[in-house]
C-alpha cells in the first residue's frame, strides 16, 4: 500500500518560512503522479485547498496563499514541496498532502487518491 509521508510543520512566527514535504512512499509498485497537492483546515473550518500540481507542470493556488506560497516536485524522489513565506497567523491550521496517483496493476493503470497525515503549521508570535 503506497502512503504519503509529511515533514517540516511547526511553529514560526509571523512573517516566517516554512517548508513542507510529501514522499510517496511504499511497495515496488509501478505508478506515476497525476498530480499531487496540499490542502489545510483550521479549527472549526472546511479543509480547503491550498496549490495543486498536475503532471504537466500546471499549478493552482488558492487566492490566499497567491505569491507567498510556492509548490514544486522532484519526480526522481517522488516528492513534493510547499514552500510558504511571509506567513501570517491565518495560514494556522493542519495542512495534508493530497496525491492522484496511476497504479499499474495486472495491465492497467488505475488512478487512486492518497492523503497524508498531516503536518501542524502554527503561525503566532
């Protein structure tokens, strides 16, 4: 069973950095990433997305995070990235890795959806 390893959340203070990875991690199974992405959701909130990357390169950002955040992958280790600068205590919440990933099983390619565990982002001075 693939899974999705989170790393780097934590507490940073306003203005601050953080980065966060997401590794597709697992058994010898052929698959290919049709996109993978991070979503969040602070307490009493709907989890909302946060940037999405296709397999062609195409992103997407929500409004709010335009120009601070940035997601980018590194195919060789089936990872990817969220860079988030200039934070502010509005981005607080539990962010998850989300992956769309083509399975080659007996043949044929099926696409299943991953979530990670989920990584705390604290942003307060």
């Amino acid at each position: 069973q693939l899974q999705l390893v989170e790393s780097g959340g934590g507490l940073v203070q306003p203005g601050g950095s953080l980065r966060l990875s997401c590794a597709v991690s697992g058994p010898r199974i052929m698959f290919s990433i049709y996109s993978m992405g991070w979503y969040r959701q602070a307490p009493g909130k709907q989890r909302e997305l946060v940037a999405r990357m296709f397999i062609s390169g195409s992103t997407n950002y929500a409004d709010s995070v335009k120009g601070r955040f940035t997601i980018s992958r590194d195919d060789a280790k089936k990872t990817a990235y969220l860079q988030m600068n200039s934070l502010k205590p509005d981005d607080t919440a539990v962010y998850y890795c989300n992956g769309e990933l083509d399975l080659r099983i007996r043949g044929d390619w099926q696409r299943s959806e991953y979530w990670g565990q989920g990584t705390q982002v604290t942003v307060s001075s």
